[in-house]
C-alpha cells in the first residue's frame, strides 16, 4: 500500500514514499532503519527486561508478544503509515540497543478520562514520538539523541504540525528526554486508567528552536 506521508525529501527527488526507505535516520552516534522479522531476538532480549519495560502498563514482552508487536509494526506501520518505531543501532559497535520512532494514536479525551487507540489508517490525529533504549546504554545522551533526530524527521520531512509523548509521571528519565526535545506538560490525564502526563510540541515551536539551535551564519 501507498504511504499516505510522503517525506519532503522524496518530494524533491521525485514521488517515493517515506515507505521505500529502509535506513531512515541518522545521527552521530545512531542509525535508525526500518525494523524486520531478523530483528526478533533481539529485541525480545530488550522487552524482557523488567526495568526497561518498568512504565509500560503491560510490563515484559514474551517472545511471541514481541514477534506480535514486531509483525504490527511492519505490517500496520509501516505499509499503511510509512513510518513507526525503528530499529536503532549503535554505529561504533553496530548493536542492536532499543528501537525508537514514530507512533500513530487516536487519544479521546472524556470527563472521566482519556481512551487511546491504535488507528489502522491515516491520517493518525496524534503522532508521539518514542523511545526506548537497551539498560547497559542508558545516561549516555542516546535517548536524546534518537528523540531529537525523530522530532526533526516529524516535522522536516513528514510535515506533521504536532507531536506528542505519552509518560506515565513517575518515569522522570522518559520526561527529561521529552523536554530535552523541547516538549513541554500539555495536561495530567488519566488515560486507558493509568496517571499519564501528556506532553507536546507544535511544528512552529520546533522551527523556532531548531533556528536558535543552529549555528549563525556570516553575513
Ligand atoms: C527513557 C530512555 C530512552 C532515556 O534514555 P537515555 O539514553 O538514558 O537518555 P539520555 O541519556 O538522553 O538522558 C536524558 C535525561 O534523562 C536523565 N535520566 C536518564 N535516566 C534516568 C533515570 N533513570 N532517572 C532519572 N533521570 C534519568 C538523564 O540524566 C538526562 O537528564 P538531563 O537531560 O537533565 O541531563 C531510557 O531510560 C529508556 O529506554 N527507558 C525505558 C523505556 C522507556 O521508559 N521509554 C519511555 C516510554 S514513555
């Protein structure tokens, strides 16, 4: 199927969906590409991981929960969204340490509470940006790393106008990141039953901080 997202880039290089791209991302330390069915090992090694998976409310994966997610991904994601979480791997070594990426949602937002779901077909009405590191490469600025090339990736190449990170509060690691991406705390919510922190940026406030980012140029 034909990715409703079509990146800038392909764009001007003539008509190839964000779909055709297996290394999607890269930065110094990182390359993020497309996630396949030879990645399951690795990353049910990751999912099984208690403290990794410490703020996620249906905690571990088993490997055929893992293979599930993985062939979601793959098959959800990426053939009918031309994007999702990607495999990321540390260039040094060339490991496998986490997958990281783009996630579609539909969030309602009732009196009692918020409800999420994955939707099937875009446009998504939320895109979060996630991330998710193996623990032995934790505090060394890859989560940030990752983030901040995904949010750029969002809104240079896909023209989201927004995007979001759903964080239960507690998970303070997971919150630095955000606003280190220059995310900030849109609303506390309960959302699908669990205290969840809703955090987000537009595309505007990203443009304003990737030109503050960047370096003067001589006139
Ligand atoms: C969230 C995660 C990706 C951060 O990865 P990381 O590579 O350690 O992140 P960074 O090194 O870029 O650190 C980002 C900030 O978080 C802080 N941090 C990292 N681990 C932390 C921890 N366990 N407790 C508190 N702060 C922590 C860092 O000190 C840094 O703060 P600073 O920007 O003020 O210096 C990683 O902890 C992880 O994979 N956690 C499990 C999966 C998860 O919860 N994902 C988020 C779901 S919403």
């Amino acid at each position: 199927m034909q990715s409703f997202y079509r990146t800038g880039r392909s764009q001007r290089g003539g008509i190839i969906a964000a779909d055709g791209q297996t290394n999607v991302l890269e930065t110094p330390r990182l390359t993020l590409r497309r996630l396949n069915m030879n990645d399951l090992d690795d990353l049910a090694l990751i999912y099984r991981d208690p403290d990794v998976r410490r703020y996620f409310p249906e905690g571990t994966l088993s490997y055929e929960e893992t293979r599930e997610e993985l062939e979601w991904i793959i098959d959800v994601y990426y053939d009918r969204f031309g994007f999702g979480l990607w495999a990321t791997i540390h260039k040094e070594t060339g490991a496998f340490i986490g997958r990281c990426g783009l996630l579609p949602w539909t969030i309602d937002i009732g009196e009692d509470g918020a409800i999420s779901e994955h939707p099937l077909e875009p446009p998504a009405p939320e895109v979060e940006v996630a991330y998710l590191v193996a623990k032995d490469h934790w505090r060394r600025g890859l989560g940030t790393e990752a983030a901040q090339a995904i949010v750029d990736y969002g809104f240079e190449e896909l023209h989201l106008p927004r995007l979001i990170c759903l964080i239960d509060p507690a998970n303070r690691a997971s919150a630095r990141v955000a606003e280190n991406i220059g995310m900030t705390l849109e609303r506390d919510m309960e959302l699908d039953a669990e205290p969840t922190s809703l955090y987000s940026i537009s595309s505007e406030r990203a443009l304003e901080l990737r030109r503050s980012r960047a370096p003067a140029r001589d006139t």
